[in-house]
C-alpha cells in the first residue's frame, strides 16, 4: 500500500522544502501521512475549478505548485472562499499540498520544465542559489553537480538562431493557451539563441538577465516601467506570457517524479484545467500593428 507519506517522500527529495524562501508557505496543507493514495492530480492553483477536478478523478491527494493560503490565517471557516475549499477537500479525503519557491529552486525545476516545453539545452540557472559550494559559468556547462545547477531561472540555447518574432511563436505554440497570449518587445528580427526563463513573476531579474548577455528573457508578469527601462538600456528582448501558462509545465515534471519514484503503484494526473484569471483577450482593430 503506497501511502500520502510515500508520495510526499519523493516530492520533498526533489523539492527540499528546506530550500523554500522564508515568506513562502509550502507543504501539506491538509491530509494524513499514514493514508493510502492510488491517484494523484497535479496542478498550478489550488483553486474551485481543480479541487473540483480532483473529486471528479477520484485522487486522494492534490498537488499545487502555489500555496492555498500564502498568508497566515486564523482560521478556516467553511464560509470562507479559501476555508471552503479546505472544508471540501477534507470531507472528501483528498488532501492538498504545495510545492512553490522549492519547486523553483530546485534542479530540474520549474523554469526547467519552461525552457524545455521551449526547445532549450539548459546550461545553468539564471540565478544561482545561495548556498550552492561551486560557482559554475553560466555561460558553459562546465559543473554537473545538481546543487551548482540550483536557483531561480534558468540559461539555455536554441540549437540555431531564430528572429525574436518566430521564437515568439515558438513559445506561444509551447504552452496552453490563455488569453494573456504571448507578447514580446524588441526588434521583430532580432536573432534569438541564448535565452533566460523564470517561470512566474520575473521581472525581478530583469538585471540578472541583462548580465547574463542572452538573447531574450522569458518570463511572466512584466510590468510597462521595468520594461521599458530594460530596452532603453540595451536589455534582451522581452517574451511576455500569462503567469500560469508559464509554471504549468512543472506540473508534468512532478507527476513524473512521483511516476518513477514508486514505481507506476500511484497514478499521476496533470490538470488540464485552465486557472489563469484572465478570460477575455482583445486586440483593439486601430491605432496598433503586431508583427
């Protein structure tokens, strides 16, 4: 009998929540360790839509890579939208747990996942972590120990250049699709072959890129004023895509981590539910032009 124990083992051997950052609050949110569990559903939010999906697919326990209540709370009452679901999932015997900054930091990742759906050979992260004890050039691939490969973000290469408006299609034809889109700023023609990704919100890094000589940054979540200052000064173009279009990969990767781990005795699930909260999108008929 595989238990909810057994399958967190294995999710905290690949995501250390020990590698979590401080503000951040992951791991179990609800459930019992000494459970038996025979499905798993992984997904990005842990919202109505999928603790609905994970019902409806008989798992006994839901996988979320942002955390349910990020803030501290006081209580969980069933009134409340977030208690609600807590209620939900504990009458049902489905229990929740989160892998968030861990799951970003760790190698392979979640900005992993992102530039391999990309097409990318990874060749170091973008920012490495703290606490790695070697320093590896991101630039070559020069030390394959996993904690010199640890951090935020990721560096990798397209086997061969490409003008930034066709690697744009190539990232929009990578992930599901939203109506964020995929946006991008710089030169259309541009040649795109080295690339930064952060899963997420990755605005933050917008130096880090720049640093790292790349190509194009991929990211989520940019905002008018960084961005623009980051072309003024001489930045790599910019793909702009929806935040949970951008960590849905991961989903995949955790489910084959619990895949391998146990040996096919515990069925995995990703959902395929789309919890972005933007539902419309437009592009207004004048006063504009896309490539």
């Amino acid at each position: 009998m595989t238990t909810l124990g057994d399958v967190l083992a294995a999710l905290e051997a690949a995501y250390p929540p020990a590698t979590a950052e401080s503000w951040d609050a992951v791991g179990l949110v609800c459930g019992d360790r000494a459970e038996p569990v025979s499905r798993v559903l992984f997904c990005v939010d842990p919202v109505e839509s999928t603790v609905d999906e994970a019902l409806e697919v008989g798992a006994q326990l839901l996988v979320a890579h942002h955390p349910l209540m990020l803030r501290g709370v006081t209580g969980v009452p069933a009134d409340d939208p977030k208690g609600g679901l807590v209620h939900r999932l504990i009458r049902s015997g489905v229990a929740l747990y989160t892998a968030h900054t861990n799951a970003d930091t760790a190698n392979p990742g979640v900005s992993d996942a992102l530039a391999q759906a990309i097409g990318l050979r990874v060749t170091g992260p973008l920012v490495p972590h703290p606490d790695t004890d070697s320093h590896t050039d991101s630039r070559t691939d020069t030390d394959s120990r996993t904690d010199s490969r640890t951090g935020i973000g990721r560096i990798g290469e397209l086997d061969r250049p490409e003008p930034l408006h066709r690697f744009t299609r190539r990232v929009a034809d990578a992930l599901p699709a939203t109506a964020w889109g995929v946006r991008s700023a710089g030169d259309p023609d541009r040649p795109v072959r080295r690339v930064a990704v952060c899963g997420g919100a990755g605005d933050s890094y917008l130096a880090a890129a720049s640093r790292a000589g790349v190509d194009a940054y991929v990211t989520a979540d940019l905002r008018h004023h960084p961005a623009g200052e980051h072309l003024a000064a001489g930045g790599p173009a910019l793909v702009d895509v929806a935040h949970w279009a951008s960590e849905w990969p991961w989903c995949g990767q955790a489910a084959d981590v619990v895949r391998a781990a146990l040996g096919g005795t515990v069925e995995v699930l990703v959902s395929t539910r789309r919890t972005d909260p933007w539902t419309v999108g437009v592009t207004s008929r004048t006063g504009g032009s896309s490539q």
